[in-house]
C-alpha cells in the first residue's frame, strides 16, 4: 500500500509586495534582488486580523472541493509551519475547527523549509499503514510575521502563503521513497533568537528585535547548495533513476542559485524544474505544494517526481514519488 496525492490546492494573500515596494523600504534596488535571488514580488497577508491558520484553512477548504468531499472525512492533518497562530493550540488544531474536520485529528511540525516534506513523510506512514484512507498535509507561513522590515538582508527574501494536499492510499503510485536530515547545528546561522523557552519575551528581546529572522546568509547559502543538490542527487542514485526518468524536480523556492545548482547536479534540463520564485518569494513550508498547485494541469499521471528542500535548523530532503492522476 502506498500514500499518493489525489488533491493539491493552495490560498496566496492578495497583496503584493514588489521589488519596487522594497525600494522605498531597505537600501535594495530590483536588480540586486532578482540577480541575486530571482525574487520579482511576494504575497502579505496584510489583515491583522488574519494569521497562519487563516491560510491553511482556505488552502484545505478549496482542497475538499476539489476532491468533492467533506471535511468531516479527514482523518489526519498535519500542518508543517515555522509561524504558528500561537504556541499552543497547535495550527491544525484551529485549521481542523475552521473548516470543519470534526473527524480529524492533527498537530504541527516544524522543520522550517522543509516542513512540508517532513510532514508528507510523516503524514504517508499513517496511509501505508492502512490506517488512515485521507490525510491532509498543508504547508503554511505567514513569514511577514517574524521578518524585520528594516533588514535588507531579509525582509526581501519572504512572502505568505498556504496550500495542502491530500494523501490516499493507492496500490499502484505514490510516495516511493525519502531520505530526509538534520544538523541542529544550523542554529548558529538561521534562526530566531527569542520568543521561546530560552529567551522568553521581555521587553529586551522586543528592543533588540529578537523576534524575527536572524540569518547569516553566506554559509546558509553554502549548506543549502550542497544539502539540497548531494540529497537530491543522492535519491535519483538510490532509486536508479537517471536524469531521462525523472519529469519534473520541484524544488523549494529560497534562492533561483540554489535551484540551479540542485538541477545541474541532478543533471535535467531547465525545463524539468518547478520555478515560482519571481511570483511568491521564499514561503517556507508552502513553497512545494504551490509548485504542485501551478503544476497541476501539467503532471502526468506516472510522472517520475522529486520533491527536495532545504531549510532552517538546518533541516533538509529529498522525497521521490509517482503522481498519480491527470487533470483534465
Ligand atoms: N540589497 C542590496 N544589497 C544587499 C542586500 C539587499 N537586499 N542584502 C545584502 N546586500 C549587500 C551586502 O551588504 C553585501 O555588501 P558588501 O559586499 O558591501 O558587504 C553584498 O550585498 C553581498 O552580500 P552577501 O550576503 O554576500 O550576498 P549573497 O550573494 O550571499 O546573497 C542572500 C545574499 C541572502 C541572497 C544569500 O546569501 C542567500 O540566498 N542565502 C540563503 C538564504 C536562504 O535560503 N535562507 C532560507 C533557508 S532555505
């Protein structure tokens, strides 16, 4: 028995912030940025009103729709996310009440950009155990929360966004294989500092701006060529897949560089390569899933596909499945 993905849908905020935006904000310039990056714009969730959970909820509604059928039906949702609504209750707990999954249980993960594999790994062990015939995996952040608008080094880098998949059993495709890590080690170039039980908030941690995203981006950069290029390679070997096997490469979207290299690693063509960047900017777990989600239409079922990340903590992976439907 296999866990497969038989719905992928997504929800972006409607505002946006362009390169040009940024100008007026940080001493950057559009060049810079899309030179070094590959960002043109991101998407803000910009109501105060409105958070993490909000997304996420929106990306599972449309999910049901899709597939036609009810949220009571979900067994499971996990939610791999990095800015939760809260610390406790979990986000899948609000997002299982918001749309309704009166059925389900859930809880969060956290694996920063590679959330959303960790959780489709994590999510797919429930499926091929028979136990669970719909879980759902929703990928989730709403970065502009934990980003300080006066750090050119970041602030051009994040965007919002949420979307989900659904995860059945199937006998003949779905997720084949994973090879997944972590280097805790990672810490002392990406992280944020306080909020946490280390360094609780204070009204020092506020003035100090401990509360957003410190990064040290050259060895980030560094760790993330190698990690996501090496485990990607590294899964194509251990499957024996060559490069004329694989269809597409979706790749997590925090660098076009880092992209690029993971492709010339891996040996595929350009054209195999899922790239949203210049649309959405870096939005963490949701990166993947919104690549499924613009896609779709594309994918063939019995399409070779590998998934692949690389994120804070450090955390990184690769996920190798077999799509499993054609959309029409
Ligand atoms: N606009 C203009 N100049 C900027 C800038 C900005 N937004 N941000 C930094 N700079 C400047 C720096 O101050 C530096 O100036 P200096 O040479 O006078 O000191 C120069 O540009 C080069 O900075 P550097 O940090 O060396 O650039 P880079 O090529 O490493 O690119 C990142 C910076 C952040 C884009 C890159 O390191 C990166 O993508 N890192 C990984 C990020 C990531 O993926 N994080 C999430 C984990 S998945």
């Amino acid at each position: 028995m296999r866990a497969t993905i038989t719905a992928v849908a997504g929800y972006l905020p409607d505002d946006v912030l362009s390169n040009a935006d940024l100008e007026k904000m940080v001493d950057t310039n559009d060049e810079w940025i899309r030179t070094r990056t590959g960002i043109e714009e991101r998407r803000i969730l910009k109501d105060p009103t409105k958070a993490t959970s909000d997304m996420g909820a929106e990306a599972v509604k449309t999910l049901c729709e899709k597939r036609g059928m009810d949220a009571a039906e979900i067994d499971l949702i996990i939610v791999a996310t990095v800015t939760a609504d809260m610390h406790f209750p979990s986000t899948a707990n609000l997002i299982a009440h918001k749309v309704g999954a009166v059925n389900s249980w859930g809880y969060d993960l956290s694996a920063a950009c590679s959330g959303f594999i960790f959780a489709l790994t994590t999510g797919a062990k429930f499926v091929e155990s028979g136990q669970y015939k719909k879980v759902v995996i929703v990928g989730a952040d709403k970065m502009s929360s934990i980003i300080d608008y006066t750090d050119r080094t970041t602030c051009i880098l994040f965007g919002d966004a949420a979307a989900a998949v659904l995860l059945e059993p199937s006998e003949e495709h779905g997720i084949i294989d994973h090879k997944l890590h972590v280097d805790g080690n990672g810490a002392n170039f990406l992280r944020q500092k306080a909020g946490g039980s280390l360094f609780p908030p204070t009204h020092e941690t506020v003035e100090n701006k401990e509360h957003v995203i410190w990064q040290d981006g050259k060895p980030v950069f560094k760790a993330a060529v190698k990690g996501m290029a090496d485990v990607s390679y590294d899964i194509m070997q251990k499957n024996n897949l060559k490069p004329d096997d694989v269809a597409w490469l979706v790749p997590h979207q925090a660098n076009l560089r880092i992209i690029d290299a993971t492709q010339r690693r891996m040996g595929l063509p350009k054209e195999k390569v899922m790239i949203n960047i210049q649309k959405y900017g870096n939005t963490t777990a949701a990166t993947i899933p919104l690549c499924l989600m613009d896609w779709e239409t594309k994918l063939k079922k019995g399409d070779n596909i590998i998934l692949a990340a690389f994120g804070g903590g450090f955390t990184w992976g690769a996920v190798y499945l077999q799509w499993a439907y054609d959309t029409h």
